[in-house]
C-alpha cells in the first residue's frame, strides 16, 4: 500500500481476476472468498474494505499514471452472477473514461503469447526519491518483491511485449462494452 502511495508509475497485468485499484466491492469480496475460502467473515470484510480503501489513490492530485494489461479471460472468468460482472466492468469502464487509467485487453485473437507470471506489477518511483523500481508478484503462500535491475529490466521488456500483443487502448474499451452488454443481457 505505501508503495502506490510513491509511486508514479504502476503498472499491472493480470490474466485471472481484474487488480484490487479496480475492483468494485462485491467483486472483491467475492476474489477473497474464493482465494481463502475457510476465511472469517470478519476478516474477508476487512480486507474488502482495505481494498477499496486502496482505490482512493485514483482519486488524488498527483496519482500514479496507473496502466493495466489484462488477458481477455479476465472478463470471462464471472466472479459472482451476471451483474457483478455488468457493476464491475463499468466502474473500469468509468475509471478509463475519468482518465484515472489505461486498460488494454490481449484478445483470444492475438493467440498464445508468453508472460513472466499470472500477475504482477511493476512500481516505479521519482528519480530523486530512495526508491527504486520494484516487481511484486502475487503468489498463493507468498509474494515476491524483486528489486534487482535485471530483473526489473525484464518485466518491463515483458510489459512492452505484453501491450504489443494488446488491443489499443479504444479497441480495449469498445471490447469491455460489448462484454458489459452480454452481462447486462443475462
């Protein structure tokens, strides 16, 4: 969380589930449920309601330039019914549309492709600040922080590689809408 407070750049890409900055509450809720199934009550609301604590940072002066790259099974992949998956794509679709991010889709059509992992995210920083760039890598029993600038320098490669294979961002959107509809139709 206090890496994308000082960040200025975030970028993200997620071939499961669409990252927390994004996610509407029940859509959420529902990603937790599913990750710890055995998990209190108690504590999936808590970590809900951090998430979208989280989403703040879109809201504020000086945000991050924040980037997604989703696979387009994202957006097949329900979490929820129907209607979770309509509320959830338009509040992307709002996010886009207030400038707040940048979304492109990699289409079933553009084929098998490679990436590094299922999901990460690339964090990067003023150039006087003490950071430096990091990937953190979201893991089922733990998360990875990679810090080294080889490492770095190839998830960036792999971002650039991932954002060719994607629709540009207004076939991105035009693709989300029509998805919307097929939900908002069920």
């Amino acid at each position: 969380i206090g890496l994308e407070q000082e960040a200025t750049d975030i970028t993200c890409y997620s071939i499961n589930y669409i990252p927390g900055l994004l996610q509407t509450e029940e859509y959420a809720t529902g990603i937790i449920k599913t990750v710890a199934p055995k998990m209190d009550p108690e504590i999936v609301q808590q970590r809900t309601e951090a998430r979208l604590r989280r989403q703040q940072l879109l809201d504020e002066d000086g945000r991050p330039r924040y980037h997604v790259v989703l696979d387009e099974a994202v957006m097949h992949r329900g979490v929820g019914d129907a209607a979770v998956m309509a509320a959830q794509l338009d509040k992307i679709l709002q996010t886009v549309r207030n400038d707040k991010a940048i979304v492109q889709i990699i289409p079933f059509t553009a084929g098998a492709y490679a990436a590094a992992d299922g999901y990460f995210v690339l964090l990067e920083f003023e150039e006087d600040s003490n950071l430096w760039p990091i990937v953190y890598i979201e893991g089922l029993a733990d998360n990875q922080y990679l810090q080294r600038k080889d490492d770095v320098a190839r998830y960036r490669e792999t971002i650039e590689y991932l954002r060719g294979r994607a629709l540009n961002p207004s076939d991105s959107i035009a693709l989300m809408v029509e998805m919307r509809k097929s939900y908002a139709s069920r």
